[in-house]
C-alpha cells in the first residue's frame, strides 16, 4: 500500500464515512478484526467500532472530525486534529447540555489488507467534559 492509499483510507473513514454519516462506508474501511485498544476502554471488532461510532453519532448528531496534520510511516498512519458538535443526546452517561464544543485528539491507525485494524487514539477528555459543563473547570 502506498503513502498516497494509506492516507486516503483514513481520510475516508474520517472525512466520508463519519461526518457525512455514510456508515455504509466502513465495511470497506474497518477491518473485521478491528481494534480500538484506548477508547475509553479496548473496543474489538466490526461491530465493536459501529458501537463507538453510534454512541458518538447519538450524542452528537452534527459530529464532525477534521484532520490536520498526518503522517504514514509503514502500514500506520498518524493523525491530529479536532473534533467538534452540539451534545444534543446522551454521552457516557452525561444527559444532553445542548453546549456545542471542540475537541483536540491523536491517533495512530494500523491498516492491513487496506482497512483499518488496530488504532491507538488519545483525546482531550477533560477538555470535552468542561465544554459540556461538566467535571473540573
């Protein structure tokens, strides 16, 4: 896979398939062997991914990732940006505060039979709670 492919299917999976809502997309980007080994416990598979995806999605319809820098090395590709919405629906527990926010977040994905198999992602969860008015300010 080159450099070129690799960025391309995880801008994919970012860019198409979760803030435009195409979720039909994954099966040709999510490896069914999945594995988010952080968020905000290890999550496995397929179905494991569409489970985090449609608790994002619930809890922030309008959810949006933008990508801003990403850099591939091998058959990993490293990301930063930011993600932002309106908490308009439940989130871990929290009920909906209609806050709007910004989110900052690293991740590292590593791709085989190129789909995305194993990612590694960190993100400003304090930020995120004191946007929603919630935990420490």
């Amino acid at each position: 896979m080159t450099t070129n492919q690799a960025k391309s299917v995880i801008r994919q999976i970012f860019e198409d398939a979760m803030n435009q809502g195409r979720t039909e997309l994954y099966h040709d980007l999510i490896h069914p062997a999945y594995i988010n080994h952080d968020f905000p416990a290890p999550v496995e598979g397929f179905e494991g991914f569409m489970i985090v995806d449609r608790m994002f999605r619930t809890a922030f319809p309008d959810f949006s990732v933008t990508i801003e820098d990403e850099v591939v090395a091998g058959d990993r590709v490293a990301t930063r940006g930011f993600f932002s919405g309106t908490h308009t629906g439940e989130f871990m527990g929290i009920p909906p505060t209609g806050r709007s926010f910004r989110c900052t977040y690293s991740d590292i994905w590593r791709l085989k039979d190129g789909k995305g198999r194993e990612n590694w992602v960190q993100m400003d969860m304090l930020g995120l709670m004191q946007q929603l008015g919630v935990g420490a300010t």
